[in-house]
C-alpha cells in the first residue's frame, strides 16, 4: 500500500476523535440524536482544523445503515464499518458528492448542480453536497442556489466549508446554519502529536514536539506536515527516528527564542552596538531577515502577554521554558513599552514584505525600538507644563557660560548629587551626546555627579556610557543649574523611596533599594542593584513596590520613568558607601530579619537551610 501522510492517516472518523471543536460535535450529535436536521451548513474558520473532517462524519452519520441503541453504533456516531460509512470515507460513495468549488465555481456548474438535487438518492437516506472553498463561488452562481437553498427537496443537504465566511452572500448564510470553527489550542496540538509519536514508534524529544505544536499556529494539519518533514530528516537509532529541537529548528530555519531574549536585552540597557552585531551574526549565518522579524514580533507577542496575565496565563500557547523566558523578558519593561515595542516590530515586518533591503529595514527597525525607550509620556510634559516650566521651555535660555573651576575637594564622608533638568522634549536626553566645547543657546541640563570619598568626582553610570560615548561631568562649582532645574536631588528621591517601602511593608525592597546605585539618567532614573540575580530582583521588587515608587517619584516632582536593574558587584562609590553589608553568615542575617522571626512565631516553626538567590543570574 502507497505511503499515507499523517494528516490523511490520522484523519478523526467519529465526533469524539475531533480536537478542540466540541461546541460543534456536541451541537450536531445533538441534532442528530433529536433528527433535527438542517438542509444546509456553512463550516467556516483556520485552515487544516477540521471543516472538511467534520462535514464527511456528519455524512457518515446521516447514511450509516447501523441503526443508533445496537451494540456497533449504541450513540448517533457512525459506526465506520457499514457499506456507507466506508465508502464516504474513502471518497467514492455515490450519493455523497464533495465538490472542489474553487474550480467549479461558475454558474453553469451550480445549475447543473440544481438540477441533479431534485433527483432521489441512488440508495442512501440522504443526497448530500460538500462544497469546499465555498468563498470562491461566484455571486451569480450563488444567485442561481438561492430557491433550491430555500425549498429544498428534502432528501438533500448542503455543506459549505470556507475559510472566508464574509464572502458567501448573507442571502446564503441567512439560509444555512453557521458553525464557526476555532484554532486548535496548543496543548490539543501537542497531545495528538505525542499520541501519533507513539503509535509511529518515534523517540521525540517533549521540547520537540512542542515546537512542532506552536509550529502549527492552530492548524492540526500543519502542525502534523511539519511533523511529517521532521521525520523524513531524523536521524535513525536502532531503527527509531529521534526528533531533536535542533535539528526541528534547522529545519525550520528558525531561530531560538533565547536569541530574541538576548535581543531584548540589549535594547532594555540600550546597547545598540551590541544589538547590531547580534544582528549581523544571524543574518551572516543564514537566517532570512523576514524570517527574524517575524520571529520577534511572535516573541514580542508572548512576552507582552505574560506582562498582562502572569507567566501561567491561557494567553501562552507555548511550552513551560518558553513561559519562563518571556516572563524574565517582560520584567525588563513596562506594558506601555512593550506595547510599543510590538507596534514597531509590527510595522517593521509589513515594511520587510515589499522592501529589497530587508536587512537595513531590519537594523533600522530594531534601532528604532532602542530609541522609543527614550519617548517620554504626554503626563511628563504635561506636568512639566502645569508645574511651571513651561516658560522655561518657551523661551530660550541665554547663551552658556564657560565652565568655572572645579571647587575644592569636600570633606571625604560628603556626597553630593546634581539632578539634572527636566526635559520637556518629547524625547529624554540622548544617549552618548557628546558635549560641545563652544557657546550654545540651548544650554543642556548638568549630568548627575557623585563626590565619592576622597573628594574625587565620579559621573553616575549614563546609558550614553554604556553605548561608549562620552559624557562630561558637570562642575560641582554650578550650584545655579541644580537650583534652576527644580527637580529634587536623587538623595532626597532615595531617602524618600526608602522610606515609603519600609512604611508599606516592603522590608525586602526597601533594603535592596537603600543599598543600590541611584543616578539620573537624562529625565530617566536608574536603579543599579549589586549582588542580585535578574529574577531575584524581580521578585523582591515587584508591580506593587513599582507602584509606591512611581507615587513617590510624582509626589516628589521627580522623573517619571524608572528602571531597577541588577548591577555588577561593587559597582559605583554611593554602593560602596552607603550599602549595609550583613553581619556574619547569610544563615544569621536570615534569622535576624524580622519577616523571619514573624513567620517563625505564626507558624512555630524552626529554620534549617538558607538559600542565598541574590546571586542568581
């Protein structure tokens, strides 16, 4: 017998074998059970979920010579073994006609049709009409169905399977019952294809096969041709083909999602170098920049989702590691961002489809999400506006005056904070703007200064240094500019988020944050927290801690955006200084903590082993 693919192999033959679509087999096992029976159906939805499926087991069932109560067919499911059922399964039943309406889509086809209605069926109950591709009949030819749709004879039933609803005149499907059906879930899709891999005798790996399942995108029928394809070019052991995520990925010509983390990575800190010549590598490698773009918007997609509804969301048609990644990505920015990011991404892809230069639309489409994270919010610039500074912003300062000298070093245990000025751009302070030695008229506002001990001055940690340009540090010597800027020193924005933590009961947040590097990063403020793991620290600073920083920041008149990131150990003097180390072993200081000791008292409980994840990467 000549090979089967797995899609015509396992096609369902009953109601029940049909995945994900039991609001309609449930809907026709009841009609069929109460023979209430409609003389025409419309099935619409996705490619590859069942429509044509569906139509030949109604078929099936509405010609099974096995009558429903016997012990072959005890429910209205066709039995599969009598003459009918086998040869509408096959394709050559007489009385079951399946239709190809992308080619027979004229009108003197469907008169034809019409007329060969009126005639009783050959030996079946019912004459029975499967149109497939509906959509593609023409109005004229629908016109002609119209009076046979509405009186019937009424040993005849239509079935129009389509995957454009909307184009089948309504004339139509106001005469038809309309079952709409939807894509096929992931974990259906998944479930099938570990069913199949055991009845083929094939060592797949879960993470394969959860690939090939998000692969499909909804459709079964794709998601069993690429398994299909994966088979055919798997390594054989002991006679078994074994499906790996590699070679699905190779074939595919797909990327890891652990890339596009990297990506996001690079674009939250604002590494545009760095960004460009991941970039570069997979292009140079072979991956097609249409293929990478559209990628990054499906990536874009899950990480915003796990945002909005948690890492455990029914939003997430992806497996469990791939969960966990977006959730870690989605920490590295807020709704509002990613949001963005998406619409970027987005029309990046649309640019790519008619672009000859995919790769500099690609580059440039990336840099573009580098550069939204400075786009400030209408609520800034308004506030600014409403604050007062809107004549500040309206008029043109005066031209700048040279620098003066630095003033002499401050005692060794001061440290003194310049904030910088408010911006009411649309956009935040450019990153690695180098500083111009000559007069200008739009004087730009001090970078943020930290006087570690000794008295040196040491710039605070800019996102223009992190792209490898430099920033000049302003003089301690202009008191005047701090004064004119009218947003509080970063001193007075720590104290007072501090205290607000520990005030509310975030003791852990309140900690990390007292301990960590503050700098002012154009209208933008930057949290560097040494010694904690990326998922540490979103843990200990979370959406509720966010919030009493933000409502701290807009009482306090301070920069609207923020950013807590885990620093380098030791990184930065104010770290250095002002950080409480703990006192002896990581067990001790557990013990000392007062959430600890609360918990040991409600409970009754004793502690027996610590576990230190600030140093978690």
């Amino acid at each position: 017998m000549a090979y089967q693919v797995l899609a015509r192999k396992y096609r369902p033959q009953r109601f029940a074998d049909v995945a994900g679509q039991d609001h309609v087999t449930r809907t026709l096992l009841n009609a069929l059970a109460q023979n209430r029976i409609a003389h025409g159906y419309i099935f619409s939805g996705h490619r590859g979920i069942g429509k044509t499926t569906i139509a030949r087991i109604l078929a099936q069932a509405l010609n099974c010579r096995t009558a429903v109560g016997s012990a072959e067919r005890p429910t209205s499911e066709p039995c599969g073994t009598c003459d009918s059922c086998i040869e509408i399964r096959q394709g050559n039943a007489v009385d079951v006609i399946e239709i190809d309406a992308a080619t027979n889509r004229g009108i003197d086809e469907i008169r034809e049709l019409r007329d060969a209605a009126r005639y009783s069926p050959a030996r079946d109950r019912y004459k029975i009409y499967i149109l497939d591709e509906a959509h593609q009949i023409t109005e004229a030819a629908f016109n002609a169905l119209l009076k046979t749709l509405e009186e019937p004879p009424a040993h005849v039933v239509f079935m129009m399977a389509t995957t454009e609803p909307e184009n089948i005149p309504q004339t139509i499907r106001s005469r038809c019952q309309h079952f709409s059906f939807h894509a096929v879930r992931f974990d259906d899709i998944l479930a099938q294809l570990k069913s199949i891999a055991a009845q083929e005798n094939i060592e797949a790996e879960e993470a394969a096969l959860a690939l090939l399942a998000e692969a499909g995108d909804g459709s079964m029928r794709d998601a069993l041709s690429i398994m299909d394809q994966a088979i055919a070019s798997a390594p054989l052991q002991n006679g078994r083909p074994v499906l790996a995520v590699a070679q699905i990925r190779e074939l595919m010509g797909a990327v890891p999602n652990a890339v596009f983390e990297r990506l996001l990575e690079a674009v939250a800190a604002g590494e545009s170098a760095a960004l460009l010549e991941q970039v570069n590598g997979l292009v140079n490698a072979g991956h097609s920049p249409l293929s990478l773009a559209r990628q990054l918007v499906r990536y874009l997609r899950n990480t915003l989702m796990a945002k909005l509804g948690g890492e455990q969301t029914e939003l997430l048609e992806i497996s469990l590691d791939e969960r966990a990644r977006a959730a870690r990505t989605a920490l590295l920015f807020t709704e509002e961002e990613l949001t963005r990011n998406l619409q970027i991404a987005l029309r990046t892809f649309d640019d790519l489809n008619y672009r000859q230069e995919q790769r500099f639309h690609l580059e440039l489409g990336l840099l573009k999400l580098i550069h939204a994270q400075r786009l400030l919010p209408m609520e800034e610039i308004l506030s600014g506006l409403a604050a007062g500074t809107g004549s500040q912003v309206s008029a043109r300062p005066p031209a700048s005056t040279p620098r003066a000298a630095p003033a002499a070093p401050r005692a060794p245990q001061q440290s003194v904070y310049k904030s910088s000025a408010p911006s009411i751009s649309p956009l935040g302070a450019s990153a690695g703007a180098a500083p111009s030695s000559k007069p200008d008229s739009t004087t730009q506002a001090p970078a943020v200064v930290l006087e570690a001990s000794g008295g040196a001055q040491v710039p605070a940690h800019a996102q223009g240094e992190r792209n490898g340009a430099s920033r000049e540090p302003a003089s301690l010597a202009e008191p005047e500019a701090v004064a004119q800027s009218g947003a509080p020193p970063v001193g007075t924005l720590r104290n007072a988020i501090v205290s607000a933590l520990a005030a509310q009961g975030f003791d852990s947040a309140s900690q990390c944050l007292g301990a960590a590097a503050w700098c002012l990063e154009g209208s933008s403020l930057r949290i560097e927290v040494s010694g904690m793991g990326k998922k540490m620290l979103g843990l200990t600073v979370n959406a509720a801690a966010e919030k009493i920083i933000r409502q701290e920041l807009n009482r306090l008149g301070g920069p609207a955006r923020f950013l807590v990131v885990p620093g380098e150990a030791g990184a930065g003097p104010a770290a250095a200084q002002e950080a409480t180390p703990l006192a002896g072993s990581v067990h001790e200081a557990a013990l000392n903590n007062p959430l600890v000791q609360r918990a040991r008292e409600i409970f009754k409980a004793e502690v027996r082993s610590v576990l230190d994840l600030r140093r978690e990467k």
